[in-house]
C-alpha cells in the first residue's frame, strides 16, 4: 500500500452477536444522527474503545463575515471583506477587495435578475514590470474584455483581488474566505453568474474515504493474495486542484475543511471464507483474520469521509460493519434530493493562470533569435527554468487577444469543425460520440503519432477534443516515426534537452520525450509560430490527471510534494502542467481536463456546447446534472463530476455572431472592397486577429461606418501608426499589405438618449456620463414614463425601476425601440463610457 504502514491490534475478545445487534440500532437511528457518528452506537454497546480517525476538527463556518444590506452596492460588498481573517488567527485570508482602475461605474445595485459576473484580477499582475508590455496593454485588453463581455449579456464587475499568498499552507481557508464573498454576492444577486479568476489563487484539495469492495489481487502486510475479494475503506487524494468547493454554494464545504496536518484511519481487509457472498450490506458484519490498518497524513485539504463503517477486534481478527452506501457529507441544499446526491455547480468558476507556464530559460542556452541551442554545462539546461513576470504577462495578453478574435469571429470558415485525437493505446472514441450535427463535421487522427500531433494541433478546429492515456505533465502519443518527419512539421530546435558528449543538444530524440505530448514540444511549436494559423480552440482533454498539479497519485503528505505547499508556493505546480500548456502554448480558450486517475468521459458535452447560446461552462454543469440523476452509479463513481475544472473562459460560447448594428468596419483583402473580409465593432485588435481572419499583412482597403476612425498601425502592439481612415478607402496606399494591428474607434463623442413613446418618438432627452436619479427624469420626460432608448456605442446604461438606483438594472448597450417589461417603469439611471 502506498504511504501506508502495518499496525498491531491487541486482541480482544468480542462478541459477534452483540456487535451485530448493536450495529443494527444504529441502523435504525435517525439518518442526522446515523451519518454524524456512525460508530458510536456499536463502541458504547460493547462498552469499547474504537480507534477512529486522528484527525482535528474542521475548520468551522466564520463569525466575522461582513452582514450584507439591503440596497448596498457591490463595492460596498466588496469592501466589506478587506481585511477579511476567516478564522481569527491573526492572518488575513482577503487583504482587499477593490475595483480596478478602469471600473469607472459610480455605482452597481445588483438585483434579482442582474446576470452579474465576477472577473477577479491577481492584485500582483497589476503591478508594473520590465517587459514589452506594461500594465496599460494588460487593461486596454481587460477594458475590450469587459465590453464584450457586456454585449454577451453579462453584467461584469473588475476586481483587483489581494488575497493570502504567503507561507503557510492555508490554501482551502483563503478559498473559503473568497466563497464567503460569493456567497453574499448570491445573496444580493440571486442571478450572479459565477466567475472567472485571471491570475494565480488558491485551489482545493479533495481527499475522500469510501467503502468498496474490490477484486483481483492484493498485498496486505507484504503477503500477495491472488483472485481475491476484498474490503476497501482507503482515503485518497481524489483530486488536488478541484472548483466544486467555489461553484457549490449551498454545500457544507466549510465544515470539511482541515488546515493543519491530521491522521486517518485506513483499512483494507479480506473477509473469511465463510463470510456471506454479498458483502458489504448494512448491518452486515464481517470477520477479517487479513488486513492491515495504516494512518496516512494529510493536510490543507477537504476531507469527505463517506465511510459508513464500524470496526472492532475480535481475538486476533477484525470485525467490521460497513455500509457501501457513502455519507455524502460535502452534499447540501437541494442537491440532497437527487437520485444521486452531489454537489452540483451553482455558479460557474473558470482560471486564466498563466503564471506557472511562463517561464524563460538562461540567455546562454539560447541563440540569437531566442530558441535553444547546444550548450556545455555539467547540468542539463531543463533545470535551468526560471518563472518570469514579463512571460506570463505575455501569454496572459495574447490569450485575451485570441479571447476577442473569437467574440468577434476572426475565423476562417475552415475552422467551423471539430478535430479529434486518439492515441494508439487509448480506446475511447466516446468524447463527441453525439456531436457530430451539434459541433459540426469531425476530423479524427486515429491511432496518432507524435507529427500526427503536430498536424492535428495545426488543422483549424473550434473544438479539439484528446483522448490518450496521460499524467499531469503529459500525454503519452505512441507509435514510431522519423525525426525528419517531426523536424519538417515543427521546425526543430526543440526545449528539451539531452546530453550528447560534453554537451547537452536540443532534441526530441529522447526516450523521456519522443512519444509525449507536453511543454518541450508545446513551447516549440509557439516559439516557431508552427500553429498560428490554427485558430483560436476549445479543448476537451480526457486522459488522467491532466489537470493535475502532482504525481503520484493516491498519495500523502510525505510522499507528495506540490501538496505540501502553498499555491503561491514555486514548487507548486510547474511549468510541465500539462493543461496548462495546452491552454496557453496551443491557442486554447478553454480547456475541460481532469484531476484524477480515472476513465469517465463528461455526457452531453456536445449537446450542452452546441446548443443555442450554449456556453463551455453548460459542459460542466450538463455533466454534474446528468449524474445526479443517476441513481445506480456505484460508490466509486457517483462523485466524479469533481474531478473536472475548466481552464480559460467558461463563458465563451461557439458562436458569437455580431449583430448588424454593432460592426462599424469591414477589413477586406484586396482593393475595391474585394477578397476575403471581415466585420468588427469597435476596438483594439492586435496581430493576433489578423492571422486567424483574412491574415497578417493582408489588408488593402477598408469600409468605414460614419462617426467612426479605423487607425492601421505598420507593427503588432499598435506600433508605427502608419495612417487613420475616417471613410470607406478602397486602396491603402503605402499601408497597402503592411497592417499588423488597428484600433476601430469613434471619432465624436455619443451618448444616451431617453425617448418617452416606444419607437424613439415623443419627447426626449440626450445624457453623457453620469448619474441620473429621479429628479432628472421628473425634470426631462418625466418619472415612470421611459419607452425606448438610443446607446451610442462606447455608452452603457444601466436602467433602475426604483429611485436611488434599486430594483434591477437592466443592462442597455445598443437601441431598444421598445422596453418590453421595462416599459414606463424606470426612476433612475447610469451611464459611462467602456472604451
């Protein structure tokens, strides 16, 4: 047993019957005391002591949450948790909760049917460093984020989030502190949406103990028992990176949760030979001359013991009572009631973290044009990894790049497709099994090789699903090839490297890297720009542990040691994540991965991602819905939904078709107007949309809406302004073929005009930015008395059926000839700029 360690019971005598009977009282105890203490009827019947697991009490729910109020504003909320200590100890799980810079909106007065969505922003990434791009490239990105955000129907809040990231290892207190906030959010805003965490925050670790029995063979105090059944109550690390914790809202995570370091009992038995050939039932006892007990430590995790067992010594042997149904502690609310009760995601939770793949190399294992050369050294250049603030920055802006190039759908038609992979020793095609119609036609590389990879990594796919057997650092891609072939489709000078001689040469003729998909062959490909072209992708990746941040599995503390630090921590993770490399090195936008070593596939994936308005984070929530309306999963599978976590932005959807109103400039490829072309509303769009639309260096002449300046800048970054067009141009000139970036702005200043009849007739009034309670409208056109309404773009306003701006808002980004529900109720109001 791994990290385990036999233990001697001193025998005692026990009768059978006894304990049989007082086991059967306990089963006949009401289920809210049963499932607290499922041992305790059986020890004080036989007048015993049963060792039970040594752990500490949980962390219990805080006494010093801010109480929220009626009618606060969402700062106000917020703000409430600055200097937030959950537990009292004197250290501070939330430092402050702020908005950022750019989130200009006086006030936010979320209500029932506000679509809030939550971006928290790592307090530390809005810091400036040396680089090529500032903090001001990062928020005109966030801003562009943000705007389309709105347009998709959301009301997102920018957070500049300081939580605790120092060196003692409370990773699942600080996340409880941050569900805390959620938590209240839901309370004002029962609507709230979920989240999306760009940077680096805690994550949870779950450990759980069930009752199961297995067969095969087994090794129990160094003997090997062959074609065997036995008893198996194990805790295990199910998964050490988990969102479940953040997304379920009503279940009792907090009373779960064990900081410090704790022992728990472990057991797996053989029951004799004359035991009944069903075992475990309830009530049922066993006699087990063969076992072994170990206590395995953990700590910094949550811990979901579902062992409903009772066990005693009986002479030399063991008696035990088990209950293959699980205790399900974690499962509140109305989650309880299902079939099969799980904690089900109440909001949606997603990560954009590129801090632990963004790492350099020494400048003296490099050449000229930043790729890995043959070096001397006593030591292998793959240890000489540094993190660093400038590239995760980097690969931060470009993911938001490719982030809006999908919104505004810079995408070739050849990319409306799904691609597939199937290595040569994983079976499963099941991934996308009832796709093919939702997510359109399906490219499969069946049986693939490493340049087969290579190939599917490049061919344009919105949706690229991976199925091969994988551990947390990679993807194993069997089968042979020629290094000719591999050199010719990634351009060699790979980032690993292998000792030659004196010297170490980069290579992937490596028997630690030739059939493996991971950060050497990921960092080459982006480091020679081999999948530019390839588009923005979603990805579904189905082997084990990919969105794992350790090895090996089934663990302990002392034996695993990315669990035994803080997230901040640079042990923690590492920039061989694989999912994480997939995400930012592979053109992801969001990646559906799992954390643990298993073989389950997430249902109704495709029907959920394809349906209309269907987002990546339906997948998830489809998956967990599913499930919990299966009532015949077994013990070890009933819980799977929360091994899986997103990666990227789980509110992007597969199509994010402009409206007509909202493209103001056409890009074409060629004079007149002609060639290949493409719609975009306002904006910064950065090289990166050019390549996957009509192309980098492409542009020839450009169509204008009126009001508004296309400025074409010669390089990427909006560098060298090479000329503004404020009306249709059909040839560019000097610029022609030579645009690499271009902001599409307005070149008046707009604004809100509030109409009293439907149809934007009857009186009327214009407002700029502002604040507008009810005296404005009593002044203008008039209280309770607003029909329809013009938003210049650039402008949103926020519309209130109450004065001092409660009840609602409704959301208002373009012109609404009509205000439906809406209609002559409206007493306050706010319009900004988003750009």
């Amino acid at each position: 047993m791994n990290g385990s360690t036999s233990h001697r019971i001193t025998p005692r005598t026990l009768n059978p019957r006894t304990l049989a009977t007082a086991t059967r009282a306990a089963e006949l105890t009401p289920p809210t005391i049963r499932r607290s203490a499922p041992f305790l009827f059986a020890a004080l019947a036989i007048g015993i002591s049963l060792p039970l697991p040594a752990s500490p009490p949980p962390v219990a729910s805080p006494a010093c949450a801010p109480v929220p109020q009626a009618g606060q504003d969402l700062r106000t909320i917020l703000s409430g948790f600055n200097g937030y200590d959950r537990d009292r100890d004197g250290i501070r799980e939330i430092n402050s909760l702020a908005p950022v810079a750019f989130e200009t909106r006086p006030t936010l007065v979320p209500g029932s049917t506000t679509r809030l969505l939550l971006v928290l922003i790592e307090h530390r990434l809005m810091n400036s460093i040396a680089g090529t791009f500032s903090v001001g490239d990062l928020t005109d990105r966030l801003r562009d984020y943000r705007r389309h955000l709105e347009r998709d129907g959301f009301v997102p809040y920018f957070v500049d989030a300081d939580v605790y990231a120092g060196s003692q290892h409370q990773d699942g207190l600080t996340l409880l502190a941050m569900r805390d906030v959620f938590l209240q959010v839901r309370a004002r805003a029962p609507a709230f949406q979920g989240a999306v965490l760009i940077g680096s925050f805690p994550e949870a670790m779950l450990v759980r103990r069930w009752v199961w029995r297995q067969s095969g063979s087994i090794q129990i105090r160094g003997a090997t028992y062959s074609n065997t059944s036995w008893l198996r109550i194990v805790p295990e690390l199910i998964a050490s990176r988990s969102d479940i914790v953040l997304s379920d809202l009503d279940g009792n995570w907090s009373q779960l949760y064990h900081r410090n370091a704790f022992q728990t009992e472990s057991l797996v038995a053989i029951p004799n030979a004359n035991s009944p050939s069903n075992w475990p039932q309830p009530g049922q006892m066993l006699i087990c001359s063969t076992f072994e007990r170990s206590q395995p430590t953990y700590q910094d995790c949550f811990y979901i013991d579902d062992a409903n067992a009772a066990y005693g010594p009986v002479g030399s042997s063991l008696a035990v009572t088990a209950n293959p149904a699980p205790l399900r502690p974690e499962v509140g609310g109305l989650d309880r009631y299902a079939p099969n009760p799980i904690a089900r995601p109440d909001i949606m939770i997603s990560r954009i973290n590129p801090r632990h793949v963004g790492v350099v190399q020494n400048p003296l294992h490099l050449d000229t044009q930043g790729r890995p050369k043959t070096v001397a050294s006593t030591t292998s250049p793959d240890n000489a990894y540094v993190r660093d603030p400038a590239m995760e920055r980097r690969l931060l802006i470009e993911y938001l790049d490719r982030n809006l190039a999908h919104r505004v759908g810079a995408r070739k038609a050849s990319g409306q497709r799904t691609a597939r992979l199937r290595s040569k020793r994983s079976n499963d095609k099941s991934h996308l099994a009832d796709g093919r119609v939702a997510l359109g036609p399906v490219v499969d590389f069946d049986d693939a090789t490493v340049p087969d990879l290579v190939r599917f990594l490049a061919t344009p796919a919105v949706v690229k699903t991976i199925a091969a057997h994988s551990a947390w650092n990679e993807s194993q891609i069997f089968g042979t090839y020629a290094m000719t072939e591999l050199d010719a489709v990634t351009g060699g000078c790979y980032w690993h490297w292998k000792l030659s001689g004196a010297q170490y040469v980069p290579t992937y003729d490596d028997n630690t890297t030739r059939e493996r998909l991971g950060f050497p062959l990921l960092r080459t490909l982006w480091t020679n720009k081999k999948l530019a072209a390839s588009g923005p992708t979603f990805y579904l990746h189905v082997g084990c542990n990919a969105n794992d941040v350790t090895q090996p599995r089934k663990s302990t503390l002392s034996t695993t040691p990315s669990v035994n630090v803080p997230y901040s921590h640079s042990a923690y993770a590492g920039h061989v994540q694989l999912t994480e490399n997939v995400l930012f090195y592979a053109n992801g936008l969001a990646v559906l991965a799992r954390a643990k070593e298993f073989n389950d596939v997430p249902s109704g994936f495709a029907g959920a991602f394809g349906a209309a308005n269907g987002r990546f984070g339906d997948t998830l929530k489809e998956y967990a819905r599913r499930d919990s309306l299966d009532g015949t999963l077994g013990c070890a599978n009933y819980d799977r939904t929360y091994f899986w976590s997103i990666l990227g932005d789980w509110t992007l959807r597969l199509d994010h078709t402009l409206r007509p109103t909202e493209s103001v400039a056409i890009l074409h490829t060629h004079a007149g107007f002609q060639g290949h072309s493409i719609a975009l509303p306002v904006g910064r769009y950065d090289v990166s949309l050019l390549q996957h639309s009509i192309g980098n260096d492409a542009l020839s002449s450009v169509t204008v809406s009126p009001g508004f300046r296309v400025r074409l800048f010669q390089h990427d970054r909006f560098r060298s302004e090479g000329m503004a067009i404020t009306s249709s141009t059909s040839t560019l000139g000097a610029m022609n073929d030579q645009t690499s970036s271009l902001i599409i702005e307005p070149v008046n200043q707009g604004g809100v005009r509030l109409f009293q009849h439907s149809g934007f007739s009857g009186p009327s009034v214009a407002l700029d930015i502002g604040v507008y309670d009810v005296n404005t409208l009593v002044n203008t056109i008039g209280n309770d008395t607003l029909s329809s309404i013009t938003v210049q773009p650039g402008y949103i306003a926020y519309l209130f059926y109450h004065a001092g701006f409660n009840g609602g808002p409704l959301t208002v980004t373009g012109s609404l000839g009509s205000l439906g529900s809406w209609n002559d109720i409206v007493s306050s109001l706010v319009v900004f700029r988003i750009y």
